[in-house]
C-alpha cells in the first residue's frame, strides 16, 4: 500500500509542486499542498520543502495565501485565473498567477508534522527558521482582515475556502442569495459523473459569491460587508488555532521572537475562548458553523464539527460528549467512519463530494485528536477504516461511507490516484 502511495505522489509532482490528481485538479491547491507535504516528509524531505517553499512563493504582500496557485495552463478546469482575476487586488503577488480566496490555514501544523518526522532535526529547523515568518504573516493577515467584530474568530467568505466545497451547510445560505442563473461551461463533469459533483445551480452560487469580490477588487473590508456569504468555520478556526499552537512551540525552539510569541499567546486565548462560547452546541454536543451574515448558527452536524478536537480546544466534558453525537449520527458497526455529513439528517448523500462521502483528510485530524483525548479504540477504528476503505476501493479522492455497497470492483469517487488520499495514508501507517 505505501509503494502505491509513494508511486502516486511520483506521478503527481511536477516539479515544485504536487498536483491534486491529474486532469480534475492540475494546479497546486493550498491544503492540499500542505497535507501532500506530510505525506512526502516520510520518504523525500527535499521535496517536502520544496512543496511549502514553493506555495510560499506565491504570497500575497498582506500575508495572504490563495487557495490555487496557477503554475501552468489547463484545458481541463474551470474556473481558470481569467475568470478568478486576482491581480485585481492591489497587494496580490506580482511573480505568481492565483485565485483571490484562500483556504484553510494549514500549513503551521504542517511545519510542526515535518519536524516531527525529520530524522535530522538540524536541517529541519534550519528550513523552518526559513519560512515559519510567512506563517505569521498569513496568521497577522486573517486576524486583521477577517475578524471584523474583533472575536478571535475569523470569517471565510466563500465556501470553497472552507475546503468542504458543497457541504448541505451552506443550503440556507445559497437559498437566501438570490443569484442569478449563470451561462458557464463547467470541466469537472467531463471527468466525474455529477451525481458526484455539485450541482449546476451551486455552481451559480460558487460563481455569483466571486463577482461580487472581484466588483470590490478583493477588497476585505468590502467583502465583510456586501459578500452574502460569510461565515465562521470551526474547520477553518480550527486549523488556524492548531497553527498558532505550532506556530509557538517553533517558535519556542528557534528562540528570539518574544513579540510574536506573544502576541500569539494572545490570538490563542482570545480565540480559543470565543471558539467555545459561540460554537459549541449543548443540544447537538458538536461544534457548528455560525452564519455571520445572517447572525444565526447553522445548527448541523459536519465532519467539520469534531475538528476542534484536533486542535485541543475542547475541555475533557466537551469531547466526551462529542464523541457521543460522533457515534450516534457518524458511528454503528455498519458505516466505515466518518461521514462528511450527519448521516440522520434528510440533506446526507452518501455519494455527492462533501454531502456525505468520508475524506481521509479529515479522518486523519479525528484519528489525532481522537487519540489526544483518550478514545484509543474509536481512533484505532477511524484509522483502520481509512485503510480499508483505499484497500477495497483505491487511491480515491472520497469514500462511500455504507459498508454494505463494497464488494468486487467497487471503487471510490471523485478524483482517481488522488494525493493527499496516498500522503496521509503514508503518515497513518507510520503511527502507532
Ligand atoms: C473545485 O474546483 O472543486 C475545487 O475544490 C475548488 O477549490
């Protein structure tokens, strides 16, 4: 399994950067960079570098980090640069070409997995010392750009930024936008069937969310306030307090930079405070998004919900009432774990991208933070479900969740050979 793995990531990379998978995915995307870089620290650290250090080059000169980077051109995507138009903003990169949204801020976690993994920790370090102020930079920019309350708690304005690109979440939200029904030729249904895909009409949203940023030349401040999407992730907020937890004990190691770790401790109080106070419902015993725009929470239950636990944010009751709801909507010995979506709600579609299918991105947080918290045997499941799963069904990009539908020649969905489905899968099977 991990020659297979290795053998993908080879067929991947091209040179500088990996992409996703061929054909569906032919840029560099940014968390998939990141967890692609995990994978690749386990038998090629030159490359592992070379991966981060290369998405760093196409920082904008706010901090910010674009979702894709587009490296070369592509018949074979779309939205292409062309329509995202990045440049419109005045701070964007001036030697790369990229979209003007971002996506979960992975990538100070990501450099505390490569020192973890490093056999010599020296040169590691020496590399981190290189690049863990962009790092800082990118935290600085969201916590001045996209926290326009003041909370600890930043906003994403686009649902692909949040990563779970057509999640039953974001329903309420398109319902309310009223966007208009949009001309556009679409290139990720001549490669997947759409029963697998989002639907047209989310592409309308997708598309509609965009022009309204590109009207305000991606401008923060205007997007806080026309964009009818905004959103507080715990995903998205996770991750980020993850970083800035990296981002400290690097920090801690390379000495000399009390200011920032200073101001870190202060990101980490203050969002880790609010995090629990304003995401955390009692009646479902899960974090859920909050709907900044329309000042509701959206009261479901994602994948998304149980990524605090990643993070260590959290108490001890929290989790274990987390891990309730976990197997009670997610659990029962006949569904591998976990569904990308709460399988008792009417929304679940066990096939369509984020609407139910597992990703093995986020099993491999819920195994680690499962574990952080003391469930050994649910975390022991989840990582031995995501094995299975790539066993019976291959390198897939996302997995059916229903156990009952694996048999001879079933395979996964979305992309085929898919990156960071064989990099983590690397990682997993190095864990004990
Ligand atoms: C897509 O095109 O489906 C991507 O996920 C957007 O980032």
């Amino acid at each position: 399994m991990k020659g297979k793995a290795i053998e993908i990531l080879n067929d991947n990379w091209r040179g500088g950067f990996t992409i996703p998978c061929q054909g569906l995915y032919p840029f560099q995307w940014s968390w998939d960079s990141g967890f692609i870089a995990i994978g690749l620290a386990h038998f090629n650290m030159g490359r592992a570098k070379k991966e981060i250090s290369t998405l760093f080059d196409a920082q904008w000169e706010n901090g910010f980090l674009p979702h894709i980077v587009f490296h070369t051109e592509s018949e074979t995507y779309f939205p292409g640069p062309e329509y995202h138009r990045a440049d419109l903003h005045p701070k964007s990169s001036k030697r790369s070409i990229s979209t003007g949204m971002t996506q979960p801020p992975v990538t100070g976690f990501v450099l505390r997995e490569l020192y973890r993994i490093a056999k010599d920790k020296e040169d590691i370090l020496l590399f981190i010392e290189k690049v863990v102020d962009r790092v800082y930079a990118n935290h600085a920019y969201f916590y001045e750009h996209r926290d326009p309350n003041n909370e600890g708690l930043v906003y994403i304005y686009h649902n692909w930024e949040s990563g779970t690109d057509n999640s039953p979440l974001w329903d309420d939200i398109f319902a309310s936008m009223g966007s208009p029904a949009l001309s556009f030729q679409r290139k990720d249904t001549d490669q997947v069937d759409l029963s697998e895909r989002p639907s047209k009409r989310e592409y309308d949203h997708y598309l509609h969310i965009i022009e309204i940023a590109k009207r305000y030349n991606y401008d923060d401040k205007k997007i806080a306030e026309f964009s009818p999407f905004l959103v507080q992730d715990p995903l998205f907020n996770a991750m980020l307090i993850k970083s800035n937890q990296s981002l400290l004990d690097l920090y801690s190691m390379i000495g000399h930079n009390q200011e920032k770790i200073d101001q870190l401790i202060a990101w980490q109080e203050k969002s880790i405070k609010t995090f629990n106070e304003k995401l955390f419902d009692e009646e479902l015993g899960a974090y859920v998004h909050y709907d900044l725009r329309n000042e509701r929470p959206l009261k479901y239950v994602s994948s998304s919900s149980f990524s605090p636990l990643f993070a260590g944010i959290p108490g001890q009751k929290m989790a274990d009432k987390m891990v309730r709801t976990l197997l009670d909507r997610f659990g029962g010995e006949d569904h591998y774990l976990c569904a990308s979506f709460d399988r008792t709600n009417e929304r679940f579609n066990p096939k369509q991208y984020w609407r139910g299918p597992v990703w093995i991105n986020l099993n491999w947080m819920l195994y680690s933070g499962l574990k952080d918290y003391g469930f050994k045997d649910i975390a022991e499941r989840v990582k031995n479900d995501s094995i299975e799963m790539i066993e019976k069904a291959g390198f897939y990009e996302y997995f059916d969740p229903r156990k009952e539908i694996y048999g001879k020649g079933t395979k996964g969905y979305g992309g085929n050979n898919f990156s960071w489905t064989a990099a983590l899968i690397i990682d997993l099977l190095n864990k004990d």
